[in-house]
C-alpha cells in the first residue's frame, strides 16, 4: 500500500512541478512503462528501466528510460540498471584427434596427459537431465563434443541474451551395447540366430569404434495370473524344452568379449506366459537404472537394442495380476535378476521417458513387421528412441543395429530442462553457411562436423519464492552424456533493497522512523504511509485530505469513484485481471475501456494499446478502435490513377462505392457499374446509319445529326481497358449483332471505332424445313408398315413348316380312330415256330 502512496505523492508534485498542463502530464504517464513504477525491483523487472537512488531526488520519476534524453537527470554512480551479464566457468575445446584418446580397460575412464575436472552440482529448479537432483564426480575426462561445459548468467526479466556453443561429434567415441531380448517361445529361432551373429555384431560395432561393448539380458512377463500360468507343473515347464518364467535377467553386463556373449545367449533358456503382451517396460526400467550392474560407463554412447515379436503392458496392467503399488524407478536387481517383478507395477511411459533422459541412453526397438506401427508411436513419446523392424529370425539384427546407430549419431538434437519461468529457443545454420534459422536439430553429420547453436534465453517473469531466482539448467544434445550447465541468476531485486547496503536503513529517520529506507524511497510499516511515511490511517479522518483527491471542486467523488483517498492521496482500485490497470492522479485512467473491434482491444495488440480510456495506434494503422489502415493505397486499382476509380471514398483501407443517376457502382476498386448506360446510346444510331446504312436515320438525317464523330471501320473490335475504351454492343431490327467502341480525346473530341460487318444469324428455310419434316414421318410409317409386314410373312411360314413336319412324323394309320384299342389281345410264342 505504502508503494502506491509514494508512486502518488511523486506523480502529484511532478505534475506541480514540471507540467503546466495537468492533462500533458497524464498523456506522458501513460505513454511510460517506468514511470508507474514505486520500487526498484519492480523498475529493474520492467524491460529498458532504470532507477534512481539519489536521496534528494526531487519530484521527478525514479523508474525511467535512460535511452530518453529528459529523463537522464540521474547522476550516473546513482543508476540502477543492471545488464545481463555470462561468464564462461568451464570452456574446454572440443575433442577432435583421434590419437589423443586412450582406452583404459572397461571402466569407461581415459588416460593420457590430461586434465583434471572436478564438478559439483546442486538443481535448485528440479532435477537433472542426467541424475538426481544432486550430485559431485571428480574423474579425468578427454572427450569433449560440447563446448563451454558450464557457464553462468546474469539476467533480467524479458531482456534476451543469446548464448553461443558448439557441438562435435568426437573420433571413436565409446559405444555400450546392451541386447535386450524377448526370449518368449516364440523367439527361439531368433536367439539361436543371434548366438551366431554376436562375433559379426562385435566386429561390425568395431569398425565404427575400437572402444565397443557388449552386454545381453533377457525377459519374460510376471510370474502371476493371468500373465503365466501358476500352476506347479507349468511354471517349471511352461512348453516343450522352456525353463521357468521370470520377469527379467541381465545374463551378461557390458564387456568386450564377444564369445561370452554368444554363449550367454547360447545358454539362455526360452520361457512361455500366456498373453500377447510382454513385460517389457519392467526390463527396459531395470537395464536403465541398474547403471553400476549392467556396466553402463558415464562417458560412452550408450545403445539399448530392445528385441521382441509382441506388444508390451503398461503402467495399470499390473492390477490384473493384483499388484497396485506403482512403480518407483529404482534399481531391484539382486544376483542378476529382478526381485520386485511381483511387488511393482509395471512402469509408465513417461517413467521410461524421464529415466531415459537422465541417463541419456539411446532405445533402439528392433521388432517384428507386425509390431512395427505400435512400437514406432512408442518412439515418438520416448526421447532419442527409434523403430526398425527386425526380421521374423533376427537375421538381420547386424545390419539393423549398424543402420540405427548411423541415423542416430547423423543427427544431433538439443533440449533443455528449465523451468517455466526461462523460455529458450534456439537457431543453428547447422552445416550450411546461410542464415541461422529457428531449429534445435541438425542431421546428415559426420564425425568431426562441427555444429553452431545459439540458446536465445529469456526470463519471462520473477518467480514469486526468492529461492527460484536462482536455477541451475542444462542444455544438452539427446543421447549423449554431455551437457552445458547453465547458472543462471535472475535480476529480480536491487542490492540497495538488501541490508548491508549503504542505501539501505531500517526505522530511517527519513521516513519519520515509521519505515524502511530503500534506494531512495520509504517502505512504511502498517498503518503508516505517503511519501515520507508522513500519514497514520488514525487521523486519516481528522483532516481534510478529500481535496487533493477530486480533479475539480465542483465533484464530490473522490478518485473518481474508483479508488480510495488516503491521506490527500488516491490509491487505485485493483482489478481481479491483473493485465488491468487503474491508473492517474485521480484514478481517472485504465487500460482496458477503449473501444473494441470484432471483441479485441484496440483490435490486438498489433494494432494498437489501450492508454488512458483511448486507444493509441501503432504506425500504420487508425480508427477509434486502430481498426482502420492508414492508406489509401489498398483503394488504388494496379495502375489506376484515382481513388475508388473516382467513383467511391476510401473509408477504413476499403472502398466505399457511390450511387449515381447512372446506377450503382461495385468491384474493390469501384470499377463495374452494370447498369450504368455509358454512352453508347448515344452514338448507337449514328454508327448504324454511317457503316451499316441501318436504321432509324437515313440520308440527310444522318448526315445531319452525325456530326461529332465518323466511325473507323476495323475488322475486329480489341477492347483495350487501359487505354480508357468503353465497348457497346447491341442488335439492330434485323437481329444483327454490331460492336463498336469508343474513347474520348481531350474534351470534345471522340473516337468510334465500329466493325465493318454485323454478325447476323443465317436465312432459315421454313417451307423446306416442313416439307422435309411431313416427308420423313411419311417415310417413316412406310418403313414400319414394311417391317410389320416381313416379321408377320416369316412367322407364317415358320408355323406351317412346323404343321407339315408334325404330320410327316405321324406313326398311325390315318384311316384309323388311334384312340380306339380292342378287346381282345393276341401274343406269340417265340419258341413256337407254327409246328
């Protein structure tokens, strides 16, 4: 409240002071983001402010802009105004010779001259990218592929600063290789073929690099209904030459020797369950996490090929198998295998995500054509994951794992953890050498290829805890254990508000012992405000302060009915949208009852700012509500000369089209009028009489009335627009077409152009045409009556033919009734030859 009351009495004497014209006055406060500002950390957290410490100050605003010349009353050892402000802390270049690398066994770690780093970190903001929220490593490190590693900033609120960096990919970087296979049933073609592969598969890994590992695991589902099956036989032998079921087993930690590997999946025993799905995500979450069992090294490509031929369940599914307690992220490993499969729910997606990040391990799901487009969305919601498909018998898993990993070492992708309150983009020309463009992802790299970004940052607001405003972030590329650490301090206060500074004094005698002194101005302590914490709230009502809150002395509302008087001083009303301001000496101002077009303020920001109850267009642009362009040229025809086309006004950046006596006219740029009449009635009859010796002028009518032009006769009218021709055409007593067109030169003079020829329709016959008519319906009986005739002829000889046919075939005697049969029956013995 105090600061409102001082931000008042300040406004109130420079109006005094400096301003003749109260109203001037106002204008130059509205129009100033500084000037409404009490205190100096709300000065220094409003972009392109500065503040004045100076005791004696006088009237005149603190908060001001020193880029503006009348405000530079300030003795410059008095300005606050920080700057942001880096400073590199560690900067090593990026490693790019290979001989300056030397493997030392299967720590991971690297020796050789070298230097010695030691790191301590503590996120104040969250968690790291890569860890917990708190950790401290002291180790030798030779591979560097970002550059500087850890930088610290000063900065202000909405001031952005562009941090620069680097990126390379270094020579024969380290690779962890963990192969983690499905060894369900239906994948035992597959883990024979892989025990195979497992030399080719080192080999192969070892021409891209000589410091390669290998590790393999393996996993089923849990050991509960309805996942397998419990009853005792079967969860010894759950199918034919199958071992029990499990949930999952690191067989093999990270190593260089190939032929272990190969018979640690040799010896891999497959199991059987009963769903579909498989309990993937528990052995995902435990190969990620369990970093010191699987061998994972802190500085080494780390690769996670996950090999199946079925879905996966998910956070939730563990319920049907009774298990509710979600799963918590930690390593549960013990001889190798994984203890809390039945205690844990299986992990979420967004689980798996974060854990990948923080140990920034790169997930290859190898799978089966038939589960290619469930795993591929899968990748999509995991960083730095990818999809191929695998063959129904892993034969191509060499082949698979050397093409993944060109695609993910070929591109390189920055992220960031900071908070909401720090906003980053990022802008990289990548190899080429034009203009950087907004982008956090570069590809088609190669080892060596050196890659520039720059981080522009912004600090969009001052969390509200003092604790936030100072956070420690990363900007790191995805899948690699690499990043820049950023601490960043945010300028939301000034030091003078701190103790210990000379500007700084409790109970000061400068504020009636009743407040603090701060970088020049008095905080009051309760009941106690005005400038100098001059005014108690206990005899607020014992004076008369009302008059210095009325604007004139014929009101009788004080701070115009929006605020409260204190102390001869308004204090403006607080709106529930804190982007509303009250504001003036007399509460007589705001910012957001200007007038609106299509429900926006001053129509947008884009157009224009509420100021004072009016809106103050920005350049380009008017109107009570900014709504209009300032130009005429959107009402300019391409090439036109007028306005409108001279038949409009140019109202809001659009035409508005005039009605004449002519008629109305129409088009953007007022150009048509449909019905005006031009005038080729006019010249109508006298071009008829002069070319065509038609119509209603004839002889001496025609010469004597067709003075003001003689027609030029041409082959074909071309209406040229342009040229400001106007073209006629009408149909004369014959039906005959004529066109003509016309132009005036100068004032008086007109030139008509007409065709030599009318375009009339063709003579019609109609005698011929009913003759022709009555002909062919004659013609055409004859011809049905001639039709009817032969099918009638040809059905007639048909049916006798058939008569005649019928009797030839006859079997009886005609003389005889065929119906007729006697009464008597006469046989022949066949033995009896009449003897």
């Amino acid at each position: 409240m105090s600061s409102h009351i001082t931000l008042c009495f300040v406004i109130l004497f420079c109006a005094v002071i400096h301003n003749t014209n109260a109203q001037g006055f106002l204008d130059k406060y509205t129009h100033n983001p500084c000037i409404s500002k009490s205190s100096c950390r709300e000065c220094i957290r409003t972009k392109s402010c500065a503040w004045c410490m100076k005791e004696d100050f006088g009237d005149s605003p603190r908060c001001f802009e020193p880029s503006v010349p009348s405000y530079r009353q300030c003795p410059e050892e008095f300005i606050v105004n920080p700057d942001n402000e880096e400073k590199i802390l560690f900067g090593r270049n990026l490693t790019r010779a290979k001989k300056m690398i030397t493997a030392q066994s299967d720590e991971g770690y690297f020796s050789g001259a070298g230097y010695q780093e030691s790191y301590s970190y503590s996120s104040s903001s969250g968690s790291s990218s890569y860890g917990q929220n708190s950790y401290s490593y002291s180790q030798t490190r030779r591979i560097v592929q970002i550059s500087p590693q850890r930088v610290s900033l000063k900065m202000r609120v909405n001031e952005a600063h562009k941090l620069h960096f680097q990126y390379a990919q270094a020579e024969d970087y380290p690779v962890d290789l963990y192969y983690l296979m499905d060894l369900s049933k239906s994948m035992e073609d597959d883990k024979e073929k892989l025990s195979i592969l497992g030399d080719l598969l080192s080999q192969t890994m070892r021409n891209i690099t000589s410091n390669f590992r290998l590790g393999f695991g393996s996993f089923v589902d849990k050991v509960l209904m309805p996942y397998v099956s419990t009853i005792p036989k079967k969860l010894e032998h759950p199918c034919d030459g199958c071992e029990a079921p499990y949930g999952y087993k690191n067989h093999m930690a990270l190593s260089t020797d190939t032929r272990t590997f190969s018979e640690e999946v040799r010896k891999a025993a497959v199991s059987g369950n009963l769903d579909a799905p498989e309990g993937g995500f528990d052995a995902i979450m435990q190969a990620v996490v369990c970093r010191q069992q699987i061998g994972w090294r802190h500085e080494a490509r780390r690769l996670l090929v996950f090999s199946t031929d079925a879905g996966f369940h998910y956070a939730g599914d563990g319920k049907l198998g009774g298990v509710i307690e979600p799963n918590d992220g930690l390593c549960h490993l013990e001889r190798n295998a994984y203890t809390h499969s039945t205690i844990l729910d299986y992990p979420s997606i967004s689980q798996i995500n974060e854990k990948v990040k923080e140990n920034a391990i790169n997930i290859i799901f190898a799978v089966t054509s038939t589960q290619r487009d469930v795993y591929e969305k899968l990748s999509q919601q995991i960083e730095g994951s990818s999809c191929a498909t695998l063959s129904n018998d892993s034969s191509n898993v060499v082949e698979l794992v050397k093409e993944e990993y060109s695609k993910i070492t070929s591109a390189i992708e920055m992220k960031d953890n900071a908070t909401g309150s720090i906003k980053i983009k990022y802008y990289s020309a990548c190899l080429d050498n034009s203009k950087p463009t907004e982008t956090n992802k570069c590809d088609k790299l190669k080892v060596g290829d050196i890659v520039s970004f720059t981080a522009e940052i912004v600090v969009t607001s001052c969390p509200e805890n003092p604790a936030e405003w100072h956070q420690t972030f990363q900007i790191y590329p995805v899948g690699i254990n690499e990043s820049l650490i950023v601490d960043l301090e945010m300028l939301c206060s000034c030091d003078c508000e701190r103790q210990g500074h000379k500007m700084f004094e409790l109970k000061s005698p400068k504020c009636n012992s009743q407040g603090t002194y701060k970088c020049g101005v008095c905080e009051c302590y309760d009941k106690y405000y005005g400038r100098r914490c001059e005014c108690s709230s206990e005899d607020t009502f014992t004076k008369d302060f009302a008059k210095g809150c009325r604007s004139d002395n014929t009101t009788k509302i004080d701070c115009s009915g929006r605020g409260i008087c204190q102390c001869g001083v308004c204090e403006c009303n607080k709106r529930e949208r804190p982007d509303e301001v009250i504001s003036g000496r007399f509460c007589e101002c705001d910012n957001f009852s200007c007038d609106r077009h299509n429900q926006l303020l001053c129509s947008g920001e884009e157009h224009g700012t509420c100021e004072c109850g009016v809106c103050i267009c920005k350049p380009g642009w008017m109107g009570p509500a900014c709504e209009c362009r300032n130009s005429t040229d959107t009402c300019m025809a391409p090439g036109g000369k007028e306005i409108c086309s001279g038949h409009g006004e140019c109202e809001c950046g659009s035409c508005k089209c005039e009605v004449t006596t002519e008629g109305r006219y129409s088009g953007r740029f007022c150009e048509k009028c449909p019905t005006c009449a031009k005038r080729c009635d006019e010249f109508k009859n006298c071009v008829q009489c002069q070319v065509y010796k038609t119509g209603p002028l004839k002889g001496e009518d025609c010469a004597s009335n067709c003075t003001l032009f003689t027609p030029i006769e041409v082959e074909k009218i071309v209406h040229d627009e342009e040229n400001d021709e106007q073209l006629c055409q009408f149909y004369d007593e014959d039906d005959c077409k004529f066109v003509f067109k016309y132009r005036e030169v100068g004032s008086e003079k007109i030139e008509v152009h007409a065709e030599k020829e009318r375009k009339c329709p063709p003579k019609v016959f109609v005698l011929g045409i009913v003759l022709a008519v009555i002909a062919a319906i004659v013609l055409f009986g004859l011809a049905i009556l001639l039709l009817w005739k032969l099918f009638t002829t040809i059905h007639d000889r048909r049916e006798f033919a058939r008569f005649e046919k019928e009797r030839m075939m006859a079997k009886w005697d005609t003389g005889e009734n065929p119906i007729y049969k006697q009464a008597t029956s006469t046989f022949k013995n066949p033995t009896y030859a009449g003897k």
